[in-house]
C-alpha cells in the first residue's frame, strides 16, 4: 500500500485546540456543540472552516491554519477562542480545557452524530463512552517523507517532558486519581491508540497500515490514534500526546518545544546525523512515569537507562534548542515553559485550588474558565 505524503513547507506549524463546554454556574459538562456549531455558520449555511465538533456534544475543536510561527498559530486559535464566546457567553456557557473535566459523567454525556463516531463507540463500549477528554494536537511540516519516521522515534525520547508540562487530568469523574495525566492512561484504552510501534522506515509505516486496513482494524489512516502520528494529508508529524491546555501561553510554550524539536532533529539528519531513538520498554516506562507525577518525575534520558528530574532536563532543552528556536522566530513562546515549571503546571493549580475549597470542585472549574480568560495566574 503506497501512502502519498502531502508537500508541506519545512517546520511550518499547525495547532488543534479542544474546548469543552460548561454550565457558568454549576461547572457541569452541557451537550450544545451542536447548537455553537450552528450559531457559527456563515451567511451562506456553510460551517465555520476552522471551528468543528468532536466525539461528544460537549466539546468544540478549534483549528489553526498553517503558519510559519508558532506565534501566528496561537493568535489564530485565540481568535477563534473570541468566536466561540460571542456564541456561548450569551448562553451562560463557559469555556474550559484540561485532559479531564474534574467531576463529569459519562453517562451524562451525548455522542456526536457522525457514523464515525458510532463505530467507534459500538466497537469500544464503555471505555469509548468514557472518552472525556481534550488535549492540544501540534501538526509541524515535514518537507521529506523519509524523515518522518527517524523525527518520530526520536520525539518519543522527548515525549514524558511534553506530557508532563501539559498535565491536567488529576480527577476523573470527581475522583483525585493520584495521576498527574489520567488521560494518557484512558486515551491508550483504545484500539491503535497510545504509544507507536517502532518502525524502520516509511515503507514500514505503510505496511502497518496495510495490515491493520486489510484485517479490518482501521478503515483508513486516520484511525491510528498514536501519541505521535505521520499525517500524510497534511505532510506532518502530528504530536498527540499532550492533555488539554487552559492557557494561550502554555499552548504557545509547548508548540515551540514540539517545532523545536522537529527542526532540530531535521537539522541533525541533514548533516547525516543519526537521530537517537530509545528502547520502546524505556519509552513506556517514561510514558507511564509522566503521568503519574507529571512534573515530579524522572525520566530515562537515553539508551543507557540515565535517568534525571524531568524539570531539570527541560531546562537544559531550552538552552539546547535556543539557537533553533531563535531562527524560527519562538524564543520568546520556548522560554515559556520556564513559567509552567515555576507556576505548575495545570494537574498542579488544580489540585491547590481544591485544597483551598475543602475538596470541592466547581471551584477547579471556574477556575479553568479564569484561566482560559486571563492565563496563567488565575487559579484561586
């Protein structure tokens, strides 16, 4: 099976932003996106172009154009973060994200009416109707196919960092899971969900996709759910791995260490050096490690088993990937993961603001939507 990659410019950058939708006065989940959707449509009937629904009704994805700068990206997802308000704000609807919702049901929830996500549910049952989450997906061009591969198992080296910083799932269904990242755990439960295989090269990408098409796993490639994922439509590399973020700032600093770490590893390869790539048994373990205790972990740094403080590897990172970030105009956006390790990341602010309200969590809630207002600095 032969799988046409798209041209697409080198480094250029895409960002999917996942909302979800709450009531302002009780923080519970409401199933409008289709209502939003609607409201959202041009002159014409047609839908917005870059404003869609996802799995369930109470989310709406909102969706960058390509840019040069991970800068453009963000200012294009933050504006349509003010259309998606014009439309909500009227309704008593807030804005929220983070990987989980801290106290929603699943069975409270509604499933969009697409014959995609009814396959999807018959097949999976309950661990698919407990998909309540969100996460931030960052598309970066690849301008060969034949990097694809080699740039993709060397980011899964870099994979806990990018998971850790943007942890934001400590509860589930109104439960403190002890886990920084509950949704890397619940995401994973899915059929070609989580961690990639290891392949050689793109032919061997193109026979796993065989493979799993022929057998009737998938229907087409956009069912591999992968953590980190080609897209051949696009020509990226798709990093899915993060949890939802509720700040511009944050979605910022963690597309330029993504854009970063992709022209770096481009680079590496170009001067005909080989990008390292770890043990799949280390890279789970480091998976697993991240979501656990997010910014707390240590995570295994390279084939030898090394192990470090993941704060104190993103520090030596952003140093490392300065100079790369500089040409690519998103120094400023990389030095803002210094802020997520002072401040905390989201797991972190979520977890002082239930502290200081007895356990409740509305309050976790409202203050998502402050944050997702006025950014970092806001959760009290």
């Amino acid at each position: 099976m032969g799988i046409e990659f798209a041209r697409s410019p080198r480094s250029t950058i895409g960002i999917e932003w996942e909302l979800a939708l709450v009531d302002r006065e009780t923080g519970d989940l409401v199933c409008v996106a289709d209502e939003v959707l609607t409201a959202l449509r041009g002159p014409d009937g047609a839908p917005h172009p870059h404003i869609t629904g996802e799995l369930l009704l109470n989310t709406v994805e909102l969706v960058s154009g390509v840019h040069t700068t991970v800068g453009g990206a963000v200012a294009d997802v933050a504006a349509q973060v003010a259309e998606v308000r014009a439309i909500t704000d009227p309704r008593g609807v807030d804005l929220i994200c983070s990987g989980s919702h801290p106290f929603g049901q699943w069975f409270d929830q509604e499933v969009t009416d697409k014959s995609r996500y009814h396959r999807l549910i018959d097949r999976t049952q309950w661990w698919g109707r407990n998909m309540m989450i969100w996460g931030i997906h960052v598309h970066v061009g690849i301008e060969d196919k034949a990097k694809v591969i080699p740039i993709l198992n060397g980011l899964l080296g870099y994979l806990p960092h990018l998971q850790a910083l943007s942890a934001s799932s400590p509860y589930w269904a109104g439960a403190d899971t002890g886990y920084a990242s509950n949704r890397a755990l619940m995401f994973q439960q899915l059929p070609t969900a989580g961690l990639p295989w290891i392949l050689d090269d793109w032919a061997a990408w193109e026979r796993y996709v065989e493979d799993m098409t022929v057998a009737g796993v998938i229907e087409d490639v956009t069912e591999v759910r992968w953590d980190i994922r080609p897209s051949p439509r696009w020509g990226t590399l798709e990093v899915r791995v993060c949890d939802g973020v509720s700040t511009a700032e944050e979605l910022g600093a963690i597309a330029a260490f993504i854009q970063c770490l992709v022209e770096w590893m481009s680079t590496r390869i170009d001067n005909g050096e080989d990008v390292p790539a770890m043990q799949p048994w280390f890279v789970r373990e480091n998976k697993w490690r991240a979501a656990r205790y997010g910014l707390d972990a240590r995570v295994i740094l390279d084939a030898t088993g090394t192990d470090c403080p993941v704060v104190d590897d993103v520090r030596r990172l952003i140093e490392v990937l300065s100079p790369t970030a500089d040409r690519l105009g998103c120094l400023d956006e990389l030095r803002g993961l210094n802020r997520i390790i002072s401040e905390g990341a989201s797991y972190q602010r979520q977890l002082r603001v239930a502290d200081a309200h007895g356990g409740d969590l509305p309050p976790v809630v409202k203050a998502l939507s402050r944050e997702l207002r006025t950014g970092l600095g806001c959760d009290r």
